[in-house]
C-alpha cells in the first residue's frame, strides 16, 4: 500500500487544518497567497464539514470543495482531504437519536459539539459511509489530492443501547459461551453470574466497583468498534484511489484505542500533539509522543496537528514564547516526522476555538506568529532533500501495551497515585535526560535489534509476552523492569504468587509478600536514592549478583534493586537524578551511548539518517562540541568542533 512518501514526494509537508467554509470566498484567496509566503505545501480540507456538505439528508453542496480543491492544485498546494464524519449534522442526529453516544449514567450526548456519534449505530455507519463514498468518488482522481484523512481524534466511547447490543456480539465472538465469559471475567465475585447473553451490559454506572474484567473488555470493544468505523470509510476511499495513502490522527498516549493495532490498519501514521509551553518537561513529552508515533509508523510519520501559539482548552492558555514553536517542529523532524501541520491555518472569529491559536493569528500577516510559521517553512524546505524519508536509530526500546494500561487502570486498585502515563513518562524522561534516542515497542515484537528493552510498567502481561522476555535476555539482550510489572495475566487475573514465577525467577526474587504503596509526598529510603510512589516487600532467593537494599523503615534491608545476570527489576520509582544515572549506567554496560557525549543540560541531539539535530531547549545560549567539521543546513554555514545555540536554537549538520 502506500506510504506517506507517496504524499510527500521528497518534500517535508507544512500546513494545516483549512476550514475555508467560516470564511468569505475573497479570503480563500489572501489565504493561498499567504501560504504561498510561508511556502505552505499541505491544507487538510472537509475535517468538520459534513453539514456544509449535506446540509439536509441526501443533499449534495460540493461546488464550494470544488473550487478550493481546484484553487489548491492551481498553487501548487497539496489537499489532504478528510472525511468529516467525526462530525455529525445536527439533523442526523434530531432525525435519527440512535446515531447519538450515551454516558455511563445514561445521559445522551447531543449535537452541538463534535464527536456526537455511536459507533454502534447502523444508522450513522450507513449515513457516514454514504458521504464518505460520494466524497471519493468526486475527488478520488482529483490531481490536488495527496492524502486521505479519516474521521478526526477517534475518541468516542458509548454506553446505549446500540453499543450493548453490538457489545454482546463482540463478547459471543472472542468467548463462544457464557461459561467462558464467566470464567474470564470471575463473575463468581460478588454473584455476578450470567445465565443469558441479554443479560450483558456495558459497564453502567453501578453502585460500587465495576467488575474489572468487564470494564477491561468494553474498552477492547470501544477500540474494535471505532476501528469498524475507520477502515469502512478506508475501504471506501481506498476502492476510489488505490494509489493515495490513508491515515487518522492519533491522540498523544491516550487510552482510548490499541494504536498497536490501530497503526496496522493506515499507510500513514499521524498524531496530534500539544505540549505545554510552561510545561518545562514538555520538550521530554514531545520526544515520548514522537518516539512513540515514529514506532508505530515504524519509519517517518505525520505530525498532523500542533498549536502555533495558545490553546484554548487548558485552564490557563499561554502562548509559545519566540522560538519555541520552530523548536518543536525541527524536534518532530529530527524524531522521523515527514509532515510538519497545525490546527488550524486562520484562527477562527467564532466558535468554541476562536482563542485556539492559528497559524495566521488574528494579528494577520504582521503578526509574531505568522512571521515564525514563515521562518520555519523556509527551514523546513532547506532541510527536506536531506530529511525525507530517513530512518532514526535507536538501540534502546521502551514497551508499551494499551491492554496492560486498560487492565491496570481499575477501580479498586492499590494506589490512585499509581497512573501508567506518569510512570512511563518518568523513565522515558530518565533515558531521554541521559540523551538516549528510544523506540516503543510491544512486549510481544521482535526485541532483537535493541541492546537495552527498559519495562516501565507492564501490570498485565500475556504468556507469549512473558516468554519473549525470557528470551530476548536469554540471546544477551539487557532488560529492566519497574514495579507492578508481571502482576496479571491478560485476563487481568493476578499471577501466582503475585507476580509471574518466571519472572521472579529472573530476577532472583523468591517471594513478594506484599506491595507497599507510598502516600503523596512519601519517600523511601534505599542505599544511594530515595524511592517514589511505591515499594514492595521482597525476598530474594539468592541468585541476585547485584542487590540495593532498602534503609529504615518497615522495608529495611530488603531488597529495592535486584540484578541477576542482564535483568534488573526496580519495586519502586527513584528519583529522576538517580533514575537517569541508573538507567545511564546500565545502557553503556549494554554498550549504547548518547549520540553526543557531555551535552549540556535541555541540549538534545538526534541523529536522522546521516543528519545529526542539536536542540537547545533552554533560554540561554550554549555551545556545543561536535567533533569534526559539519554544514548547517539551517544557516548554510560549515562549523568545526562545536556550534553555539541562541536561545531554543537548533542546528541540522551533515558531515
């Protein structure tokens, strides 16, 4: 199938979200010759455009799309069109209520919003893929079309009728019988007990806990059901134009779907991202959603949206400060980027984002914004022959599974200070300040090309998975392990002995006695750190080479840090110094090092094919050795020996 080199043709996509439609038809034309400016070669058009284009039902207004796709294709501008069935015309829903998501308290999701549908209702799959279908055969062949853009943010969950219904289908196919959904889900806790499929529900808001395992299947089903939605209107698209390439934009490690899976399914992977500008870790989060995406592509990637300037949905919106939003793009290309796109293009003069920034802002072409979205496009030209298409190296893989987070992610868990996403950012964090470039990977891929897999947290973990740790280590590889890891099985049933034997064994830990979960604010003490968040109470059998104990307290002498041969298992969460020297120290026994020794802090560098990008990401200048001599693609000069960086400065050097 098609990749995103299909779209981008050696260049580096820049622009953004269109939405032409708020504007008067004299604008379209300011637009392109402002996107001309900026050396814009990429609009997404149609995204939230489905009442414009079916203004009633069976309606067709297309002449409007017609112009600005001729309008696009006459510049030279290339047209990632979506399918705009992330957002339903209010009279779909008034005319047809079933096409309309419900609450887990049984409150109806009106129109009004966006993302208003059921993914389970035939009616709205009928009327999405009748758009959809008219769409494709209209613009299929059009020259301007370089990309298709399913739906917007999949994000939808629905707990109706029409979702219980397909959800009790979902459940005959993955268990066959009810003594087998029973079973899986341990309804013999509590009486829950089902005698008949009717029975079954969606996790309703009960009266107290939810049954886990319910919880954990409903939200496979929520991930399965958008994707139905999704690859229907692929498939529609795809009969049309075979050769133009599908994507659909992922949220940055949200929990909603098995992007693993959902990434098998597109040509393209595409991802939206909005680190904080006051977040002073949200270079690090950037990096964490990059790597992430940059895996799932497994190759260059879309950045298919980020803010030129504030948001509009944080409590407090900042703007970015001069610099920083260049700053970011360049580090989404340096970590595989090949399409560098906003939300939106024109900020908007009404509606619920019209303080969302825009690429053109409101202050127009003279504005600060627009000057910096012309900067960085001019920079992005320079380096795309260079770029596109380049691979980035990495040797150390961080695991990740969506079915792990699900299942850990329970009511009745030990501690609610105990969040997937904090603990997976904070070792990233730790590999990421000790400038060790990482790939994601699922606990069942291929291990072999890493000389270092760290395990933030894996709660739940299938047998396969398991026995691919076993032997990613068996064949030398260097495995680290956090707390919570190994726990339950795919099923979200707690292992003998509280963790997987054959990881206890790993690691040289003969019995867990219990889990010591720590108060906000509590620490623990171990030789040489202190520990966060966690503990856990263990007994190791005598095989560990290397053990850090634990000092005072309950947990005194017991073993915090265990090392047998090339496994390392953490119960508790260091600091982050300690976290980075530890994991630091294990990566160069593992034979990786930075791409760069002795980088000063908030500097990154990266390399991407023969490329090498140095990134600082503090405010005040820095100088950097780069041993041997080197050209500047961004200023077009050669250094020698080292380059200093302005505040949020970048360097892309070729040897």
């Amino acid at each position: 199938m098609p990749g995103l080199g299909d779209a981008t043709r050696g260049r580096l996509l820049f622009g953004g979200d269109y939405n032409p439609e708020q504007w008067p038809e004299e604008t379209w034309h300011e637009d392109v010759r402002l996107m001309k400016a900026a050396r814009v070669n990429s609009v997404t058009l149609g995204v939230f455009s489905w009442s414009k284009l079916e203004p009633e039902p069976g309606a067709r207004e297309f002449g409007w799309l017609d112009t600005l796709m001729d309008l696009m294709h006459e510049h030279g501008i290339g047209v990632v069109l979506a399918t705009p069935t992330s957002s339903p015309p209010p009279w779909l829903g008034r005319l047809h209520p079933d096409t309309l998501p419900v609450t887990e308290d049984g409150r109806t999701e009106w129109w009004g919003g966006r993302q208003h549908f059921s993914h389970s209702s035939a009616t709205y799959r009928h009327h999405a893929a009748a758009i959809t279908e008219d769409l494709a055969a209209r613009y299929g062949g059009h020259p301007a079309l370089t990309l298709w853009h399913i739906n917007n943010e999949y994000c939808t969950a629905d707990h109706g009728d029409q979702a219980a219904a397909a959800f009790r289908r979902w459940l005959r196919a993955r268990y066959g019988t009810l003594d087998a959904l029973n079973e899986t889900w341990g309804t013999a806790f509590w009486g829950q007990h089902y005698d008949t499929w009717d029975g079954i529900l969606p996790p309703r808001l009960p009266h107290y806990l939810r049954n886990p395992g319910q919880v954990l299947d409903f939200r496979r089903f929520t991930s399965d059901m958008l994707l139905e939605c999704c690859t229907a209107e692929r498939d529609i698209v795809r009969r049309h134009s075979p050769h133009v390439p599908v994507t659909t934009n992922f949220m940055p490690l949200w929990s909603g779907v098995d992007a693993w899976r959902w990434a098998r399914e597109e040509d393209v992977v595409s991802v939206d991202l909005y680190p904080d500008p006051r977040d002073p870790l949200g270079a690090q989060h950037g990096a964490l959603v990059q790597d992430m995406t940059r895996s799932q592509a497994r190759g260059p990637w879309m950045l298919m949206e980020q803010a030129a300037g504030p948001v509009n949905w944080r409590g407090v919106n900042h703007p970015k400060p001069r610099g920083l939003n260049r700053l970011w793009s360049l580090q989404a290309v340096a970590r595989g980027a090949d399409a560098v796109c906003y939300f939106q293009w024109r900020q908007s003069r009404q509606g619920a984002e019209k303080f969302h920034s825009g690429m053109v802002g409101h202050a127009g072409e003279e504005g600060r914004t627009f000057q910096e979205i012309t900067r960085l496009g001019a920079d992005l030209e320079r380096i795309a022959p260079a770029v596109t298409g380049r691979p980035v190296p990495a040797r150390v893989a961080v695991l990740h599974d969506w079915h792990a987070w699900w299942a850990g992610d329970q009511d009745g868990r030990l501690s609610g200070r105990v969040e997937y996403p904090d603990v997976l950012s904070a070792w990233h964090r730790a590999l990421w300040q000790a400038h060790l470039t990482t790939d994601f990977a699922h606990p069942e891929h291929d291990l072999a090309p890493y000389a270092l897999v760290v395990v933030p947290q894996l709660y739940a973990l299938t047998d396969a998975a398991v026995g691919n740790l076993l032997a990613y280590t068996r064949q030398g590889g260097t495995l680290v392990c956090g707390f919570l890891t190994g726990v339950a099985d795919q099923d979200d049933r707690v292992r003998p002995g509280g963790m997987d034997a054959r990881l206890r064994q790993l690691f040289g830990i003969r019995t867990l006695h219990e889990w010591w979960p720590l108060e906000a604010g509590e620490t623990v003490a171990c030789e040489g750190f202190r520990g966060t968040l966690w503990s856990e109470e263990l007994e190791g059998d005598g095989t560990a080479e290397e053990i850090v104990p634990y000092r005072g307290g309950e947990l005194d002498g017991l073993p915090a840090v265990l090392r047998k041969g090339r496994a390392w298992y953490l119960s508790t969460l260091p600091e982050p110094g300690p976290l980075r020297d530890l994991l630091a120290s294990v990566a160069r026994d593992a034979g990786v090092r930075p791409v760069l020794d002795g980088l000063p802090d908030r500097v990154e560098a990266v390399r991407r094919g023969e490329l090498l990008f140095v990134l600082n990401h503090g405010r005040e200048p820095v100088t950097v050795e780069v041993p041997g001599t080197h050209h500047d693609l961004l200023t077009g000069t050669d250094v020698t020996g080292r380059v200093t960086l302005g505040r949020y400065g970048a360097a892309v050097l070729r040897p």
